[in-house]
C-alpha cells in the first residue's frame, strides 16, 4: 500500500516532548556510568557484587538498559518487575536508597544536558519513593512517616 510515511512519534514527558538530545546511547552511558559507581562504592556495592556474579553484570547492564529505555524512551524494551528483587535484600533502607540517589544524580547530572539530568531524576526520585514504601509496607512497618527524597536533600 502507497501512501505518505506514517509520522515520526513525539514522545511526551508529563506533557513536553522528549528532548531530541535523549537516546540509547545516552542511556546506555547513564547506566554504565551509574553501575561502575556503584559496583565500586562502600555502602552499594556489596550489595550488588553479592547478589549479581561477576559473569552475570553484562546480562545486569543490559536489562538496566531496557529498563530507561522504556522508562524514558517509551520503547517498551523493559518487561520485568523490579521490586521483588529489592524487597528480598533485608536490610535495604533508607541510607541505600539516598546512597542510591545520590551516586545516580552524580551521573546523570555529569554525563546529561540539564533537562535530559532533570528527567532522569525525576523518574529516580519517584522510583525511590515507591520502593521505599513497598518495602516498608512488605515489612509491615508504618508507611506514614516515608517522605519522598528530594534532589536538593541529598548530600554531595
């Protein structure tokens, strides 16, 4: 069948299109960038080094990949449920999460243009927000006191 190319998708963010700038390899930097901070750091990276075999981190990056991909990109990549893994480590808390937070705003915000850092936060900060109360509320704890983390809370 002829006829006119279908038109190029505008992928829109809580209402504003996508930044051109955005695409897999940003990603894929992102999230390598973020893993070998993590793998390296103190707090994280015992947690992740003993839960992901040395063999098994490429399988690790890539699914991450797919995981922003289709968190920011819309491409559908990522089918998984992440939270089960999280609530299985027993002794996740808050001081991980801003940990967490913390080393991933390190690397979007050297790695991103701003808007393209502020989208990556953004859908971090909400992601850590949920979690967190899933895991409080899997380890019936009282889930009133979970306050989302701020941006500007977490420490240099």
């Amino acid at each position: 069948m002829k006829g006119r190319p279908a038109p190029q998708r505008t992928i829109l963010v809580d209402g504003k299109p996508l930044p051109e700038i955005l695409d897999e390899r940003m990603v894929h930097d992102v999230v390598h960038g973020f893993y070998d901070l993590i793998r390296g750091d103190d707090l994280l990276g015992p947690i992740f080094n003993d839960r992901i075999p040395a063999e098994a981190w490429p399988q690790h990056l890539s699914r991450m990949c797919d995981f922003w991909s289709a968190t920011l990109l819309r491409t559908g990549r990522y089918d998984g449920r992440p939270l089960p893994h999280h609530i299985a480590i027993p002794d996740l808390g808050e001081a991980h999460f801003r940990r967490w937070l913390a080393l991933f705003r390190d690397t979007v915000r050297g790695l991103c243009p701003p808007e393209v850092a502020d989208l990556f936060m953004d859908r971090a900060l909400r992601i850590a927000h949920s979690f967190r109360l899933a895991i409080a509320f899997s380890r019936q704890e009282d889930t009133l006191g979970i306050t989302p983390i701020r941006e500007q809370d977490l420490k240099v």
